[in-house]
C-alpha cells in the first residue's frame, strides 16, 4: 500500500490561523498592498514526483489515448460478426438468454431479434471482420487487437461512465489518468497530463458527460483532468485579462503565491500545495497553449489526412489535437465523441457516426506509426457498453452483457481478437473481460502493477481495479 502523502496534513481555521500566527494572512496582504516588492519571489514549484518509482514492470507505453464512443457504441454494427443474429431477424430471442436479465428500456416487451444493420467484411492479413462502414480502421486491421468479450455492470449511461473511467460506480473516486499521474509522477509541467476533449456527432442523441469523469477523488486535486475546448479560447481564465500583460500577471502571481506558500509553511495544507502549482501551471499554459492549439502549424496533406480544417469542434480536430498533445508529453487523453446513443434508426445512425469517427481514428493511429510514436503510445476505442441484439424499434437498447473495445499501438498484439459473445452477440461466453481487467492491463502497460498501486482512503486500502480479482489480458500484450 501506498501511504497519500497529505492525509496526515492538519487543518486550520480562518480564525485559528490568522490568530495564532503573528504573520497572518491579513498581515501580509496589507503587506502587499504597501510594499508589493516584499513579496516577489520566484516560487520554486517542484514536479509532483509519483510514487513509484522505478516502475514496477519496463513499460511498454508512455502515454494513452482514449477515443471514447459515448453513449454507447453497438458491437453488432462495428466489431462483433453475427451471422446468426441476421438469420433470426424478426425471430423471438431466446428466452433461455434473457430471461431473468437486466434489461434497461426494454423491460416487460416483446424481445425479437435485430439483424446487423451492415455487413462485414475481413480486413487486413489477419482477417479481421470489422463492420464495412469503417474500411479505414479496416486498412489497419493488423495493427488493431478488438476484445469482443467485455461486461459492465451499470446500465445507464452516467453510472456506467463512472465505472468505466474510476473502476468504481460511486462518484468520489479518481480517474484513471488520475491514478496514472499519482503513480508515475509529471510528464510535462507546461500542460496538464491529463487532458480532456470532447465532441458532438449527428448521428445520435449526445448524452452529456460530468466533470466529474475526470476528476482527481481522493487523491490531490492536482492530479484532476483538465477540460480543453477545441473552439474558443481553449481554457477558461488562462488568457489575461484586458490591460495586464505578462509582467503585470507574473507580479499577481508572484503575490499570490506568496501568500499561498505561508500558508503551507505553517500548516502543510495539501490544497494550498495544489493551488501554488496550479497557479504556476496556468502562467505556463498562457505560453504553451497558444502554440499547442494553432492547427496552422500543421501541413495542408496532414489536416487532409485527419478530414478537418483544425479548430472546428470535431472528432477528428479533436484526434488530431490529441496527435499534438502526445508530442508535448501530455501523458492521458481522453477524446469523447458523444454521438452513439443509438435508440432509433441505428442502421442510419451507424452511416453518420461511422463517417464521423472512422476517418480520424485511421489519420490518428497512421499518423503516430509515421511518427515512430504508435510503439509507445495506447490507443483504446469504445464506449461505457455496447447495445443489445434485440429491436427496440429501428434501434438497439442499452447493454451490458457483452460487448467490444479496440486497442492498437503502446505494446498491443495488433492483427488479433480476444474473447466471444455468444452466436446472438448477447453474452460474452470465452475469455470475459472486467473492467477492471482491462484497467489492470493498461496499467501494467504504463509498467504499474495494479496491485501495488493503492491508497489508504477512510480505512480501506483503495485501488483503480478494485478488491475483486482482476487479471492483466497477457494474451493481448506484444
């Protein structure tokens, strides 16, 4: 178990601290104020450290990308073949598969059963079937390694969304590039190193996603996403203000940080830590983010490549940030494109989405191989759950008991598939995949042993995989 450095930090009172200190917050703030010289001091701002250190294992990786499909994404119409499935349209499901199971907008209905909406062809010398609508990922099907067997346990989408990014269905827990920061320490200290990007399709209802999906818990809230935007001003309050310039914001922070420091010196106070290095942070990023943002900089063949003029709040704008991103060592990315809420014509949803993901996915992980990045960098693919193999009207409804996930680069066997649903494409039946199994892998990826990477958090010893066996998918792995 690892030992939280802050838990042990006292804590202190407005009135205790300004009263017992005869430096006091109100003293050197009118301090300021008179003599602003007094408090213009660098601040040294150490990197946070990590607290493994080695890694436990060589890692394989050094940074992720989650291209995450919210909303939830039909294995049946992109990675999951079901001949059989189309050859019962119309039929009865079988009881004997959904009989007594968690259904979610489909309860007490007549359950028939739904044909893939499109084919599938075979990609790639490994033959892999993948869905015809996304033939550029099929053009890398060797680099591709698609797990057909996952299983969640939350039904709707919010839920499920907190399970899948925190290991654990109850809000309060951190998120996995949280947990990666912790154990590993910065990779950069002019951007975050997780970083969140979202976008909206058109080929489905776009549910909406929390902050709190990226949130810190109980870890310091340093370690929390930071949210960028792909149009406008891509953090809020980073840019100056009208009429301050950079000395002039140098000088306020100098202040600020000042006053910041006092505070930790007498009462080691974690959040006053995180603020002194999220102010420094910012002061960077007014620097950095200009540069990382401007598309300009990128080759007309390359904007081409990806199918986006830069800056235009799309998925592919987005995949091709996050190719910018992982050059400047930002080490966990999270692209969401919420677009696959599929409830009703999801042969026409499918024909969207696809148009919008398929393209950009391809321009991503091609664009990472050309440059020598792929090797160390994990791409994963899906969403919270997959979708079910009965009608709901045109549609498919919400499901849990078996679905897929794509992952290529950061030492994945690519050309390969892992684990089956059953012929109906209901439940996953061969080498099922937790959850925390495939948190499990991608932290052994990173080179952290899940099992070595915990928190002491209200008396228990807290982990991003859980207190239920989790595996790591060794078959998987180069």
């Amino acid at each position: 178990m690892l030992k939280h450095p802050s838990h042990e930090a006292l804590r202190a009172t407005r009135r205790s601290f300004l009263g017992q200190t005869t430096a006091g917050l109100g003293a050197i703030a009118l301090g300021t104020l008179l003599r602003p010289d007094s408090v213009r001091a660098d601040v040294d701002v150490p990197r946070w450290p990590g607290v493994i250190s080695p890694p436990h294992f060589p890692p394989k990786a050094k940074r992720i990308i989650h291209l995450y499909m919210a909303g939830g994404p039909s294995h049946l119409e992109t990675f999951d073949h079901k001949p059989k499935l189309a050859e019962m349209h119309g039929k009865p499901m079988p009881e004997s598969l959904t009989k007594g199971k968690q259904i979610a907008q489909l309860q007490g209905r007549e359950l028939k059963c739904f044909a893939p909406q499109w084919p599938f062809e075979q990609y790639g010398e490994s033959g892999l079937s993948i869905c015809s609508k996304f033939p550029m990922m099929g053009s890398i099907a060797d680099k591709l390694c698609l797990i057909r067997s996952m299983k969640t346990e939350q039904i709707n989408h919010d839920p499920a969304h907190t399970l899948f990014n925190t290991g654990s269905a109850n809000p309060g827990r951190p998120a996995i590039g949280a947990w990666l920061t912790y154990g590993l320490g910065d990779s950069t200290q002019e951007l975050p190193n997780f970083v969140v990007l979202s976008s909206v399709g058109k080929g489905g209802q776009a549910q909406p996603i929390a902050s709190r999906q990226w949130s810190a818990g109980f870890l310091p809230s340093r370690l929390q996403g930071v949210e960028f935007r792909s149009q406008g001003e891509p953090v809020l309050y980073a840019t100056n203000p009208a009429g301050i310039d950079q000395k002039l914001q140098r000088e306020a922070i100098d202040a600020i940080q000042s006053l910041n420091r006092q505070y930790v010196d007498l009462f080691d106070d974690p959040e006053a830590q995180t603020r002194i290095a999220q102010y420094e942070l910012a002061y960077r990023m007014q620097a950095s983010v200009p540069s990382l943002m401007d598309i300009s900089q990128e080759p007309k063949h390359v904007l081409e490549k990806y199918g986006t003029t830069g800056g235009d709040g799309t998925f592919a704008g987005n995949c091709l940030l996050a190719r910018r991103m992982a050059e400047r060592d930002v080490r966990f990315i999270q692209v969401y494109h919420r677009a696959w809420d599929h409830h009703g014509n999801v042969k026409g949803a499918i024909d969207i989405t696809a148009q919008e993901v398929d393209r950009a996915t391809w321009a991503l992980i091609s664009d990472l191989e050309e440059r020598d990045m792929l090797k160390d960098t994990l791409i994963m693919f899906g969403g919270e759950f997959g979708r079910t193999p009965m009608a709901q009207g045109s549609g498919r409804d919400h499901h849990i008991a078996g679905y897929s996930y794509m992952l290529a680069g950061g030492g994945i066997k690519g050309g390969t598939s892992y684990g089956e649903t059953d012929e109906f494409g209901y439940n996953a039946v061969t080498d099922v995949v937790q959850i925390r199994d495939l948190h499990a892998t991608l932290l052994q990826l990173m080179g952290i042993d899940h099992e070595r990477l915990s928190v002491k958090f209200q008396g228990l010893d807290l982990k991003l995989t859980g207190v239920e066996e989790a595996r790591v998918l060794k078959e998987i792995l180069a």
